[in-house]
C-alpha cells in the first residue's frame, strides 16, 4: 500500500531576509516596481484592511484546508519579528481563519504583518490592534480547531501569486509583491530610481510642462499621425 500523506508538514523556518535590503524597501512603493516587473503581484482583490499600511519582511507560509485553522493557531507561536504571514486558504473564500484572537497573537509575535488569500472576520477589532492585513474582504464564517491538517513552510499560492518561504514581501496601499531574496536588491534600487525621477517629472507638470513631452508619448503620437498624412 501507497504510504500515507503526513496530516501535518512544517518545515523550518526560512532565513530572514538582510536588514539592510528590508530597510531599502521601506523606501519603495510596489507600484514603482510595477513599472518595470511583472510577476510577483498578487490579485488586487487582495487589499489593505487599514489604509496607510506598508510593511516589509520575510514570508513564512502557512497553507490551511477550508474550516480549519489548527495549524495556523501553531504557526502563530513560531512568528518572528519582521516575518510577514502568508496564508493560503486553498481555495476556500468563506471561511475566516484571521480575527480579533488570531490578531492579538501576530502582533504579539512582532511579525510585521499578514497576507490572506481569503476573508477575514472582525475588522474592527484588527483596526484596533493596528495590525497590516491584506484580505479578500469580510467573512462572519470562522474557522475550527478541527486537526484536519495543512503545511508550513512549503511554497504556496497567494493571490495567484507563488510565494516560497524566506521570500520578501513587499506591501503597502497599491497590493502585495512577493519577490525572491536574490531579485529584491535590484527590484529595490530601480524602483527608488523610478520615483525619483517621478517626483522630478511631477515638479516639471506642477511648473507648466506637459506630461506627454516629458514621457515622450506626444512625440510618438505626433509621428505617426504625420506618417499617416504623408
């Protein structure tokens, strides 16, 4: 006979990613980064519970079937300061695992906050808490101890997204990237690049530019407008 599935894998918890690479990306927006890379995002149904919010740190997963949240409840007392929860509901969007308990014990981690690819349940009390939680929206279903099973630390979904652990995660009011260590460097320094220049560019329009000569898309307009009467 085939051997069993184990109900439960946890796995170690990943490295934590540089201080000095989390400290450059709490300068940067992910919709800067969304100038120039295009995988990592997750769906923007995936939003900020508390506006203002933007976080850094580590992605430790979590992926957890339906009703049950008993490996979550585990999870929660693995956290560390700067690691960002990232939770996989495999699929289901009416049950809530996240709540006024679950909040109080994540912050009382230190992690920096939580990613959800689901609902959450009592916003108020996570409003509270001022704790950062993106989510899919408001369930008043919740989750059970119910001991069905789950993984930790093993690469997950979220958001359409693939988030392995030891990932950075970046998020803030424009939704969540997830970007390998080895990327986050680069993706950092271009992204503080680009809204440089965009501040720069914002001050030629405040001052009477057109923002079509500066990007260049009036010449390109004109061009081929003249080429279609030529």
């Amino acid at each position: 006979m085939p051997a069993k599935p184990p109900k439960y894998v946890v796995n170690p918890m990943p490295a934590q990613a540089p201080a000095a690479l989390i400290e450059k990306l709490r300068k940067v927006e992910t919709a800067s980064i969304g100038h120039f890379r295009h995988i990592g995002f997750m769906d923007p149904a995936i939003k900020p519970l508390i506006d203002g919010k933007h976080i850094v740190g580590t992605a430790v997963t979590v992926a957890i079937p339906g009703q049950d949240s008993t490996l979550l409840h585990h999870a929660l007392g693995l956290l560390r300061p700067g690691d960002v929860l990232v939770i996989d509901r495999l699929g289901d969007t009416k049950h809530a695992c996240f709540g006024g308990g679950v909040c109080v014990a994540a912050k009382a981690s230190g992690a920096a906050g939580a990613i959800l690819d689901g609902p959450c349940t009592d916003p108020s009390e996570i409003r509270r808490e001022d704790f950062p939680l993106w989510c899919r929206g408001i369930s008043p279903i919740t989750t059970r101890i119910y001991d069905i099973g789950g993984s930790m630390n093993v690469a997950v979904s979220c958001g359409g997204a693939s988030v392995s652990p030891g990932d950075v995660i970046l998020a803030d009011e424009n939704g969540v990237l997830v970007m390998p260590v080895a990327d986050a460097e680069a993706a950092a320094e271009e992204g503080w690049t680009r809204q440089e220049r965009s501040g720069r560019s914002q001050d030629r329009v405040r001052n009477g530019e057109k923002i079509g000569d500066i990007s260049g898309a009036t010449a390109k307009v004109l061009a081929a407008l003249a080429a279609e009467k030529s």
